[in-house]
C-alpha cells in the first residue's frame, strides 16, 4: 500500500491492494528477465538512429529511414538517460511498460472499482506481453504503442457527464498524434476508436448534441 502523508489520508485511488501490488510486482519481474536480452537487426538500428539523434544529427537527412521518427526519439530518450546498450534500451522500456500497468490498474478501478478485472489487467496484458516475447518484439513500435493506444480510447470514453469534456477530447486527440509518431499504419484503429467514443456519446445525448460536444470552442 503507497503510505499517506502524515496527518492525511490518501485517497483511495493512490492505495494498492495486495493483489494488487502483487500483480505489479510480478510484470516488474518479468520485465527484468529481459534487460540483458539481445538486440535483433530493428533494435540494433534503431538504437544507431538514437545515438545519432542524441549527438545532434537530423533524421531524414544525416539518418535514413523510411520509419516514423516516434521509435528514433524513444530510443534517443532511452539511450541518453540509461545508454545505448541493450540493458539501457530495454530498461527504459520496462519503465514505459510498468507505467502502462499502473494507468491499466487505475484506470480501470476508476471504472469498475477493485476487483480481478483490474488486478489482473496489467497480468494480462503487459505481463502476457513479456511472457511472449522473444529477442525479435523487445523494444519494437508495435508493443510500445499499446500505452499511448489506451489512453486514446480512455480519455475519448471516460465520460461522467451528459458530453465529452474538451480536455478529454484534447487528451486523447494528443495521445493520437503520438501513436501516428510512432506509426501511421495505426490510423485506422485510433479513427475506430473516436468513432466508437462518438457513438456511445450519441447514443447517451443524442446525436445532434454528441456532434457540438466534440467540436473546437
């Protein structure tokens, strides 16, 4: 359980069950497995677009590559905060990852309280993903882009109101524009998600008044 400050008690949504922790503790294990893991032919050329990136070269001009820059500025981050070598990288990675965990386990309380749906969320999908995943998919766009994935159909649906609050709307249009750094195959899934976001605010207010709530002031 994260402790409270003296004199005050913490709100509920800072406060992790057993389970709970127990499940964290078990991904971050996991993840630590494979910080000494090998890099493959994409890690190994995206760490070299990093370390060029960090030391001030321009992708697209001094680095070629026909890939987003998303996966170049990770690595680069990666790279200049714990260094350009496997344990670094993928350390960097596992951060990333616990990080999505912990917004799952949130989140998802937040939505349905405590119970097995959020405990074993971050078991199911982050842990499932290190359970799998070889050399090949460490470190790889496509596992990376799952976090800021979710946020874009969090923020677009966690509605309490009649309407989508402009922020909401700002947020996971923000989270969007990274998974479209990361890749632009990803277009379509996140238009799919606003447009499940639209329908379930059309089906809640109508669908005159879901239009206005998710246009610009």
């Amino acid at each position: 359980m994260i402790p409270a400050a003296p004199g005050s008690a913490a709100p509920a949504r800072f406060r992790l069950s057993r389970n709970e922790a127990l499940a964290l503790l078990a991904v971050l294990v996991l993840g630590l497995i494979h910080l000494p893991h090998p890099f493959e032919w994409d890690q190994s050329l995206f760490t070299l677009g990093g370390e060029r990136l960090a030391s001030g070269s321009v992708l697209y001009r001094d680095f070629w590559d026909v890939k987003q820059p998303g996966i170049y500025w990770f690595y680069a981050v990666a790279g200049r905060l714990f260094g350009f070598s496997e344990p670094g990288i993928h350390l960097f990675e596992l951060l990333w990852m616990m990080a999505f965990a912990l917004t799952l386990l949130v989140t998802l309380r937040r939505r349905w309280g405590p119970g097995p749906v959020a405990t074993l969320a971050p078991l199911l999908t982050v842990g499932a993903y290190y359970a799998a995943a070889g050399t090949q998919h460490l470190t790889q766009v496509e596992g990376l882009v799952g976090f800021p994935l979710y946020l874009v159909l969090w923020f677009a649906t966690d509605g309490r109101d009649e309407k989508p609050r402009a922020v909401r709307a700002f947020l996971s249009g923000l989270c969007g524009a990274v998974v479209l750094i990361f890749k632009l195959a990803f277009l379509p899934l996140v238009g799919i998600f606003w447009l499940l976001a639209l329908r379930a605010a059309a089906r809640r207010s109508g669908v005159r008044r879901a239009l206005g709530a998710w246009r610009c002031p």
